[in-house]
C-alpha cells in the first residue's frame, strides 16, 4: 500500500515548520547536511490537535519521530511504543540511518479488525485493502491492525526513515529493507531480519525461472515494480538484501549505494562491487542455490 516516496512532501513540510526546526550538528564530520529536529513545541502542538479528535479509549505516546496512539490497554500501547517502535528507531539509526523525517507521522494502533476498518472508516474516510496495514502517504499516517503482529508496522516505519535519508532509493532497495525488517530480530546488539512468508513464492518462482536477472530487478522503476509480478519483486528484494546481510554486507552496500547513487541510481554496479562479483549470471545461480535451501517458519 505504499505510495512512492515523494521528496517534495519533506521539502514543503520544512517550509511549513521553518520557524519550529531547529538544526542540530550530526557530529560527523562528514555530513555536509545538517539533521533537522522537531522541536518540542511541535509535537505538543501536534498532540494537542490530536486528543481533540480521538475517541475517548485512545491513548496517546510521542515516540520521536512518531506519535502512536491506540486503543488497546494503556501499558500495552506504551510497551509497544517502546518496545517495537522505539526498538526499531534505535536500531535502524544505528546501522542506516541519520535524519528522521522532517514531519511528524502518527501510528495508529488499533488493537482488532473492527476497530482498524471502523476508525480507518470514521477518522480518515479510507477502506483499508490490507489486513494487516498500511500508510496514508496524504494524512502522513499508518493505520495498523495490531492484532495481526508488529511485522507490518516495522515494514513501513523503514519508508520514511528512506525518504529522509535516501530520497534517490529505487523501489527494489527500498522495499527489500522494508521488507526485510518485517520478520525481525536483534543479533548482536544490530537489527536482523528473518526468513519469512515471502520466501516460498520466491523459491517457486526461482523453480520455474521466472526470477528476472538483478540487473532487471534494480532498474525497476515504481510503475514496474509494484505492477508487474509485485510479490515476486517484493520477494527477490528482499532476500537480495538477506543474502547481503548474511554475508555481512548490508550495511555496507547501504553506504556505499547511498554515497554513489548519483553515478549508480540502480545501485546495481555498487552491488558487483560489494560483492566483488563481475559475472551476476553466475551470482543469481548461486544465491537462487542459497533461496533453496532457506526455510520458514
Ligand atoms: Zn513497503
């Protein structure tokens, strides 16, 4: 349900809270941008506005840069506030990312079916087309049922963290970090993504060798990507970056990718490189061998 990042939305967002922004030094040397923080008064604003419109058993966390709001028992929003959203914003800084979105995004917590497809229904006039949740690119909103577990949740947190840090991303790397991430764990103090439901398809396609050659899969462009054989590309994606991870690799390819995006928007010959591979014939045999021998649950 993910609308394609749009970099004016952040532009105009800045222009908007220009005299509420304050500007903080990343403390790197190297980063010639500077991070842009929410101030305080921001987000009071912010939940002020919003304990006007919420129903009354809604209870409400400010989770920098996310606000959650839910309607399950107080201390069970909170300890999903802070242990699956605040959880995931320490680590994904810690390995990817610098800036958070320069607005704030509220993540709606709605603890069952009835009440996602009621208050998606009642609150912002939308009938959701996915069990599990989805982002409202135009209300800058994620409404989730809950009930179906946090994987989806994390999945659409990573995208505007890529927009805000990585506004060039295609499509593939995007959606294979988010996706990645949607089966998660910690490993060593770092985030970690699983195998998950993705793979059978994957391994199906892989057998009946309709898996496009990476050169393909990265010069999608949106249209491509979410169009044409969506859960196959989604899949392939996302145990791209798997394999990367196994190999240690991710987060190197990450920066590397983002440092050179504009002579390699694809990412596809940052890919070679990290993998220090020349012929990816020959590397897409060896790692649909890999995809065969993963398993799930
Ligand atoms: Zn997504």
């Amino acid at each position: 349900m993910y609308k394609y990042a749009v970099s004016a939305v952040i532009v105009t967002s800045i222009m908007v809270h220009c005299g509420n922004v304050t500007k903080a030094d990343s403390g790197s040397p190297e980063m010639a941008d500077k991070v842009l923080v929410l101030a305080d008064s921001v987000f009071d604003e912010h939940v002020k506005a919003l304990k006007a419109r919420v129903p009354d058993d809604f209870t409400i966390f400010v989770q920098r840069p996310f606000v959650v709001i839910g309607n399950e028992e107080p201390d069970k929003v909170r300890h999903r506030s802070t242990r699956t959203v605040k959880w995931a914003i320490d680590l994904l800084k810690k390995d990817f990312f610098t800036n958070d979105p320069a607005y704030i995004i509220d993540i709606w917590l709605f603890r069952d079916k009835t009440s996602y497809e009621k208050y998606a229904w009642e609150l912002f006039n939308d009938k959701p087309e996915t069990p599990f949740g989805y982002y409202l690119e135009e209300e800058k909103a994620l409404l989730m049922n809950i009930s179906t577990g946090g994987g989806t949740l994390v999945h659409e947190m990573v995208h505007p963290f890529m927009r805000a840090n990585f506004p060039g991303c295609p499509p593939w790397f995007d959606e294979g970090m988010a996706s990645l991430y949607e089966q998660c764990g910690e490993k060593g103090g770092h985030i970690y993504g699983y195998t998950n439901w993705r793979l059978e398809g994957l391994q199906e396609a892989a057998e009946s060798g309709r898996v496009p050659s990476f050169k393909t899969l990265t010069a999608m462009r949106a249209t491509k990507f979410y169009l044409q054989d969506k859960g196959t590309n989604y899949a392939q994606a996302r145990y791209l970056c798997y394999y990367l991870q196994e190999q240690g690799l991710l987060v190197k390819y990450y920066h590397e990718f983002h440092e050179n995006v504009d002579d390699d928007p694809t990412g596809y010959i940052t890919l070679q490189k990290v993998l220090g591979v020349e012929d990816m014939k020959a590397f897409k045999k060896k790692w649909e061998t890999f995809v065969m021998k993963l398993s799930f649950p």
